[in-house]
C-alpha cells in the first residue's frame, strides 16, 4: 500500500470533493502544511535567538571575570612599586652622622723637684739629706714642688693652658627608639588575608543582606541579576572598612552591594595568637529576580 500524506492537499481536495468546503475542517485540513512550516520555523529562530543570548552572556561574563583579574594583578604591581620605592626612599636617607673621635692628647709633664715638709729629727736617723739650695735654684728655673723629683717642662703658662683646655663634647647620633615603635606598629597595622580565626557575622549574613539591599530600578527593569563579589576588611573591633568590588555584574549592582556591605554593623573580629586582628574577609552579594 502507498503511502498516503494525510496533510498533501491533493488528499483534502479528494476527501472534501462534492462535500461542504465551508466546513471549518476543510479549512484546517488545507492550511495543516503552511502551519507547520511556521512552527518549524519559528523554532528554529527560537533557538537561534535563546542561544546567542546564553553565548552572548558568557562572554560578557568571561570578559568581566578577565577585567576583574586584571585589576586585581594591577593593584598587586602598584602595590609592590610602592613598597619599592619606599624602600628605596629609606635606603637614600642620609645615615647619621658621628663626629670623628679626636685623639686625646696627653699633656707635657711639668718639672717638679722633691720637697717635703721638714721634720725634726736626730743625725743618725735622717737618710735622705734635703739639699734647701738645689730646691730654691730648680724652682727659680719654673720647677714645682712636689712627692717626688722628675724631668719635665718648665714652662708655667704653657703648662697651664694646657691643662685647663678642654676637648670638645664627642657627640654621637643614634635612631631615635621612636621610629621603630613607629614602624613596628605599622606592620601590626597591616590586615592579614588569613587568621587563626577568620571573623564571623552576628547572626545570619544573608538574610541581612536580603532584608537590606535595595534593588536598583534600572537593573529591575532590564531584568539585570547575578553575583557581585565583595572584599573588605574586619578590623580589630569588628567595623567594616576598605570595601571594594572583586567580581562586578552591573555598574548599578555593584554600586548596591557596596553600600549595603558598608552600612553592615560590627563583626565578630578575626584572632591571631590570641588577640584581635584587622582581616580581609571576602563575602559574594546575590541580585536575584522573582520568577
């Protein structure tokens, strides 16, 4: 047996031949092939539209992830030229200056000539004999009296400038304790990315956020929704500060989930050897619209 195609109009014209046309099925029977033609057509643009949308939104997602990393590595290289140049800048600080030790010079020695008082002695008890004329003639000459008898300068005011000069003050210049009080509390300063105990929200953050972010009229129109990743950080007394967007969806987006992620209140704070610590904390923002 041939096949018979119901739908061929030449077998609708021998169905309906000597019978009402007017009939609504005759009608449905001739134009089954056109309407069909348009279901198979109005597929395939379906389709066609549906795919380059989803094709197009990746892309625009790849695109966004790709600026988001480049961004990222930006900010990690000015960061690093940063702190090479203030490395730099303290490597070209003049050092402190120490004032060259001057050698000490020792004085001349002044000519003395040995005179003690005189004692009353007997004869055979004296040792030394005190020759009083030889003392008198040496301290003429600019000899001074003295325990003991010994070779030196006989010059007196040359003697005494000498000894009643003084060196100058040796002063040396050491860091003040103060500029590495400083820097040491800049280094404690600094946010650590990771902590022995990472903060945590009081409460649910979600339900937080869903409760307080403000859908933005231009996304909500133009049926704009996604995740909007957001990094700030915890400080030691839990206050969110240094927010920024990692990972943005929409300018209007981005700019919602910022200000929600400020007006959050405090944090439990991260702890790091047991005290509280500034730390960075990563939190993703979802934008969704009701089906």
């Amino acid at each position: 047996m041939a096949k018979i195609d119901l739908y061929s109009p030449q077998w609708v014209e021998m169905i309906f031949e000597g019978r009402n046309k007017e009939y609504g099925a005759y009608q449905l029977r001739r134009s089954i092939g056109k309407r069909n033609v348009w279901a198979i057509v109005i597929m395939l643009v379906a389709a066609v539209i549906i795919g380059s949308l989803i094709g197009i939104n990746q892309i625009v997602e790849a695109q966004r992830a790709h600026e988001a990393y480049l961004a990222e590595m930006r900010a990690s290289q000015l960061a690093e030229e940063q702190a090479k140049k203030e490395a730099a800048k303290k490597k070209d600080e003049p050092k402190p200056k120490v004032e060259e030790i001057k050698e000490e010079q020792v004085p001349e020695v002044r000519k003395t000539i040995q005179f003690t008082a005189p004692v009353i002695k007997p004869d055979e008890q004296v040792k030394n004999q005190i020759d009083l004329t030889q003392i008198k003639k040496a301290m003429d000459e600019g000899a001074a009296a003295g325990a003991q008898t010994q070779e030196g300068s006989t010059d007196r005011s040359n003697m005494d400038s000498k000894l009643t000069q003084t060196e100058a003050p040796i002063k040396i210049e050491t860091p003040k304790p103060e500029v590495k009080q400083e820097v040491e509390q800049v280094v404690e300063s600094k946010p650590l990315t990771i902590a022995e105990k990472m903060p945590s929200f009081k409460g649910n953050v979600n339900a937080w956020l869903g409760s307080h972010i403000q859908y933005p009229a231009a996304a909500l129109e133009n049926g704009i929704q996604g995740r909007v990743v957001i990094k700030f950080v915890v400080g030691k007394d839990g206050s969110v500060s240094q927010a920024q967007v990692v990972r943005g969806v929409d300018p209007s987006l981005d700019k919602e989930a910022l200000r929600v992620v400020n007006a959050m209140p405090k944090w439990n704070p991260g702890m790091n050897n047991g005290q509280p610590a500034a730390v960075w904390y990563t939190l993703p923002v979802q934008f969704r619209l009701a089906n």
